[in-house]
C-alpha cells in the first residue's frame, strides 16, 4: 500500500518479439473505498504481420504509445464498472511488402472516452473450475489530425464447470470497429492460441469478427501436495466468423480451429507449449508465456 487507503502502482514489461511497458498507479476513495481511480501509460513494439487467408501481404513493426486515466466503482466482490479518457499514438513501419502501395508508413494520434463493465466469479484466474467472466466495453475516439471518428465495441463471456477430472470453460467473443475514414485507424486482429490456434498470432487482420471457444483441460499433478506446480493437459475447438471489410465491402469467411496443449501455472503466470490447426488452412507450434484470453 502506497497510501492510508491503499493505493498500488503496478508495474509490467513485456521482453522478446514483441517489446511492451506499462506503468499505472490504482487509488481507492470514498465508502468503503469502493470507488477507485487509475492513470496509466504504456508503451509497445510488436511485429504485425498482414495477411489475407494463406497470402502474407507485408510484415509491419508497430510503435504505440498511450495513456489513459480511468474512473469507476467496484460492485461487491465480483464486478466493476467505469469510465475512461484515452490518447494514444502509433507508427506503423513496413519491414516487408508485396505491393508497393503497402510500403508506406503510417502514423496516427487519436483520443476518447469510453465506458467499461466487468464481472469475474472464477476460482482461479488461469484455470478456472467454476465461475463465469463478462467484459463489455464501448469506446469513441477521435482522430487528432483531422477529427474523424472511430467507435469499438467488445462483449466476451465465459464460464467454467467440472465434471468428475474434466474441466470445461465455453468462451464467446464479438469485436466490431466501425471507422468513418477510407484509410482504417483501428484494426482487430484474430490467430495465435485460443483465437484460430493454427494461424501465427494476430496475423489475422478484421474490422469485424465473433469468436467461440471451447475448451477441456485435466490437472495432470496431485493437488493435494504441499509443494505443488500444476501441469495440465488440455484442447480447444474454435470457430469464428470474420469480416474483411477493409479490403472489400461484404467480404468475409469462417474458420473451424483446434489445439492440443500442455500448460503449467507458475509464479510467472501461465506457461503453454503445445500445436494448432485450421481446417484446410495451415498449422502450427507455439510457446505462449501469460494469458491468452
């Protein structure tokens, strides 16, 4: 605690491929210092490969930059809901292009607001037996060089049961970017582990797309040891329906995916090596350190 009503300033990076550093400070007030006030700034490099189908178009490295002050209230133990002012900037550098009208570099600063819902039952927080989670958010943001709009809207759900040593978690997510320039500010970005697992991840570009998941896993180690590391064995069936409006208007396609994984929950977070495969598409081996939904 960093303060008489027990503030806290996390800080996290991110080393390897892909570069990324966050710094935020948390501060509870009011009743029962239920409300609660966050200003964080954060920083990222990240490989963004673009590709359509099976056909890499470019390889992009992507520099951002942000900052967001967020204000909102904790509803019991199992939910928040808020509000957010956001700025953010980002350089988009080609490393490699197929065409040379993808061979430019692209630059961006824009700001918003946003609102946020939260709700979180689950026992554990990377391998859960029981509870559910929902997200929802909404943002407006507004280009700062010449004020065009851009709106987002995320909604996930999820929950977890056991039944006898199988685990189940059942995942939904839809994403929606709606942008009012020709040339798109924002992009989602499906493929890597859970989210079409035999695609490299975030190789998937879209301004549209729902997602749905499920997923068995069983602990492989006793639980009932003192000195325990959980190693779990576990799979994922996915399938996602994708829009692909930014190239062409009413341009879409499904996609039918699965994993086979091997996972250990350790101090740093959760560890998982294991393959993927899409139907009729490609295939692939990954190592994923953190969360991945």
């Amino acid at each position: 605690p960093l303060a008489s009503l027990g503030g806290e300033a996390p800080l996290s990076a991110e080393i390897g491929t892909n570069i990324g550093l966050t710094a935020e400070y948390y501060q509870p007030f009011g009743r029962a210092s239920r409300c609660f006030v966050v200003p964080t700034l954060g920083y990222r490099a990240e490989q963004v490969p673009l590709s359509l189908g099976d056909i890499r178009l470019a390889n992009y490295w992507q520099q951002s930059g942000n900052a967001r002050l967020r204000i909102g209230r904790e509803l019991g133990q199992w939910g928040v809901i808020g509000a957010e002012g956001i700025a953010s900037t980002v350089k988009l550098s080609p490393r490699v292009a197929a065409d040379p009208v993808l061979n430019d570099t692209f630059r961006s600063s824009q700001g918003g607001v946003g609102l946020l819902f939260g709700a979180d039952t689950y026992d554990k927080a990377n391998w859960p037996t029981s509870g559910i989670q929902v997200r929802a958010i909404a943002q407006q943001l507004f280009n700062f060089d010449n004020g065009d709009r851009t709106e987002k809207y995320s909604l996930s759900g999820s929950f977890a049961t056991q039944v006898s040593d199988i685990c189940v978690i059942v995942r939904g997510i839809t994403e929606r970017v709606d942008n009012e320039a020709n040339d798109p500010v924002e992009i989602l970005s499906l493929g890597g582990f859970r989210h079409l697992s035999g695609f490299a991840e975030n190789s998937i570009p879209t301004n549209e797309y729902s997602l749905g998941t499920v997923e068995l896993f069983s602990q492989l180690t006793a639980a009932n040891r003192v000195v325990n590391i959980p190693v779990y064995i576990g799979a994922t069936l996915e399938y996602a329906d994708v829009e692909f409006d930014i190239f062409e208007i009413g341009t879409g396609d499904e996609f039918l995916a699965g994993s086979l994984y091997l996972g250990v929950d350790t101090v740093v977070g959760p560890l998982h090596f294991g393959a993927g495969l899409v139907e009729g598409g490609p295939s692939s081996v990954f190592f994923a350190v953190g969360r991945t939904f």
